[in-house]
C-alpha cells in the first residue's frame, strides 16, 4: 500500500456459516475510507436457502466475484477454489485476504493469497476441537498456520495458537462477529411469524440441527442420535430444520421420501431456515440440541440450554460460562442431560468475553493500524 491509497482487502465467503460472519465485516471496512473491501463467494454453498436468502436478510453487498465451484469431493471442491481463486487475486492485487471460519472455502484461499506473497487474516482463529477426523478442524489448523492476522474469539484461541507456536504479536482477541450479527437482528427475528407457521408456542418444544459428517454419514450413529431424539420427542416437539447433507443421507439410509417437509417418529422435518425465522426458533426454544459449531455460540447470547451432540467442542468458553453441554452421541447421555435441562428450575449462564457487537469494528481498527505500521516502516 502507498500513501493515499486505501487498502484492498479481498473477503472471502463460501459456505451458510460464512454469510453471518462477513456481513459486519463489510460493513465496518465499507464505512472506513481506509479500505476498498471486495467481496469473492467461492460458490460453496449455492442454493436459495443455504446463500441467497442470507445475502438479502444480512444486507450482504453482491459478490464481486463467484467463483460458482458448487459441491463435490473434499479435494475437488478445494482444488476448484483454489484455481479458481488465483486469477483473482492477481487481478485484484489485494493488500490482505481476509477469510472466515474453517470451511474448505477459508483453507483453500488462504493458500492461494500466501502462496501470492499477499497477507491473510483469520477471523475466528484459534479454534480446536482436537479431534482431527473432522474436516474442519484441518482446515483450521492449516489456515492458522500460514495467517499473518490471526483474530480471536475467546480465550482458548489464544492458547491453543500459542501453543502451535504462532508469535504473540500476530494474534489479536476482538471477540466473535456471528454475536455481531445475532445481536444486530435480533429485534427484527423477534417478529418472525416461524412459530405460528410451525403452529410451536414459545418454550415449549426443541430445535434440533445435525449436519457434521460423523453424526450425518454413518447410518449407525445417525440412528443412534435420532432414537433419542425420538425419546425427546415424545415429551417435547421437536422441530429440526434439514441440513442438504442430512437429508441427502436420511433418503440414502431410506428413513426420507426425496422430497418436501416431513414429520418422522414424532420429530418435525422442515426445510432448512433463513436466519431471521431460525434466530427466532432458537431463541424462543425451551432447548436446542445441535452439532454445529456457531450454533453453540449463539444460544450462549440468546441464553437458551444447548445441549451439543457430539464428543469434542472447539468453543469451550460456551461450556465455561454453564450455557453450553456436549454430551456426545450416546442416548443414555442425552436423555439424562435433557431430563436435567427440563427439571432445573431456572437457566442462568454468563456472557463469554468482548462478545458485545463489536467485534468487526475491533477487527477494522486492528487492519488499519497493522497498514499504518508497515507504512511507516517502510516509508
Ligand atoms: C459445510 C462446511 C461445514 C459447515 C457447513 C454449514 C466444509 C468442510 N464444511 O459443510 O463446516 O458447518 O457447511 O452448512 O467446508 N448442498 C446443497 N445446497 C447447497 C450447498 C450444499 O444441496 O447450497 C449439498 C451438497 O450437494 C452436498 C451437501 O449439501 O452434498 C454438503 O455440502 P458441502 O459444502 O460439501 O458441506 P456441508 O456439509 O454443507
């Protein structure tokens, strides 16, 4: 960058959890003069409900760029990115890429941009659930590895980077920019008609999201986790919102019809939600049983118990501040942590910290500072 120019940061989204986490961004660098924020969709997720419907309710500006690689194998799809990532930035020539969370859209740009000798910053670094079967935890620990910005969500990031050998002075704490977006829609989720689309009285029923290939594709743990689904069912509705991947294997494992809504053994089958109707399921739910990981976060903001069906979490502070329990995949063990749930007389957690709504703006101050430094260094 020289004086007088701004600085061109190129940001990069691909898949349904990206699209919360870039909205703020874009906004913070569009309101700084110091910026010229572009933004690239790789195409990862495309359809109506896992993209465009996110773009229209978060004001996401349109893409400058999409890539349109759409779905495939895990190598296929991050080869396609990259390809198709390259002639990009060489056109572009940007000053940083900037890339979010840990799906193969954020490992595969980032190795484009450092292997282009441009700069990368990490948004929501630092994560592990040390369980490396896990597609995106590889994709963390590689993105992190070739960062130069790398910014944090909580005190376990800091760590675990420390850990890995990752110098102090490349890490930054600004707290969580998806608790940006809740926070900024949460008023208007409020007025989502979901409930009385889905004919669901507020506290009185669960939502459930399962997607992560290790519950989604064995059928063995898939049955496992929705038998007891089923049990909870059966004293609480339930309403589950199916992931494409879900549902692609709950036809593969013939329990699903190809298409349309559903109910199955008591639970309720919809399509999967914008993020207004689905912030407004969430925070009116009595609980809220998931595998993902933003979804652990936000229930922590919306002070509703999420129980998460899986063995590992990356995002402790969830735990730490009493909103969040991972209780695996075994039914014993989600039964009982359910029943618990339901008997307590009241739920109280805390709030982790700098989880406030202000994340992107530290994130912007941090970026313009960074710039200011290289230039007068090599001015
Ligand atoms: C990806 C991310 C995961 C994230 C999740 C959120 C990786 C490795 N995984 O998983 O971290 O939590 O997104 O949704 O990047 N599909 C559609 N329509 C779409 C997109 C996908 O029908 O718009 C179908 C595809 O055909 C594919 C399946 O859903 O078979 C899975 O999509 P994919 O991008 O491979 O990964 P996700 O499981 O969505």
């Amino acid at each position: 960058m020289t004086e007088g120019t701004r600085a061109t940061i190129l940001n990069v989204v691909g898949a349904r959890p990206n699209f919360m986490k870039i909205a703020p961004l874009m906004r913070a660098f569009r309101k700084r003069p110091e910026f010229q924020p572009v933004l690239v969709h790789t195409g990862q997720h495309y359809d109506e409900r896992m993209s465009r419907l996110f773009f229209e309710q978060l004001s996401i500006p349109r893409p400058d760029v999409n890539l349109e690689v759409g779905s495939a194998s895990h190598a296929v799809q991050t080869a396609e990115i990259m390809k198709r990532f390259e002639p990009v930035v060489e056109q572009y020539r940007p000053d940083v890429v900037l890339v979010v969370g840990d799906v193969n859209s954020t490992v595969a740009c980032a190795l484009v941009a450092v292997k282009l000798g441009v700069k990368v910053a990490h948004v929501e670094a630092g994560l592990r659930s040390f369980d490396r079967t896990m597609p995106e935890e590889i994709n963390r620990l590689l993105t992190d590895a070739i960062s130069d910005f790398l910014f944090v969500t909580e005190p376990s990031g800091i760590r675990n980077l420390k850990h890995e050998g990752i110098p102090e002075e490349k890490i930054f704490f600004v707290g969580n920019v998806m608790i940006d977006t809740l926070l900024a829609n949460l008023e208007q989720a409020r007025s989502s008609p979901i409930l009385e689309t889905l004919g669901l009285e507020a506290r009185a029923y669960a939502a459930l999201t399962l997607h992560r290939p290790g519950n989604v594709d064995d059928r063995d743990v898939f049955l496992r986790v929705f038998g007891a689904v089923r049990k909870i069912a059966e004293a609480l509705p339930v309403v589950f919102p199916v992931h494409p991947r879900t549902r692609k294997n709950m036809v593969r494992f013939g329990m699903l019809k190809e298409e349309g809504d559903d109910e199955l053994g008591g639970v309720r089958l919809v399509e999967p939600l914008g993020y207004l109707d689905f912030l407004k399921l969430m925070a009116e739910a009595r609980l809220v049983l998931t595998d993902s990981g933003g979804i652990q976060e936000e229930t922590t903001i919306l002070k509703v118990p999420c129980l998460t069906l899986r063995e590992t979490t990356e995002r402790p502070v969830t735990v730490e501040v009493g909103c969040n329990e991972v209780v695996g995949t075994d039914p014993a063990r989600i039964l009982s942590a359910f029943r618990r749930v339901m008997d307590a007389e009241a739920f109280t957690c805390g709030t982790p910290e700098k989880w406030d709504g202000h994340a992107a703006e530290r994130i912007a101050d941090v970026l313009v500072s960074e710039f200011a430094l290289v230039h007068r260094r090599s001015g």
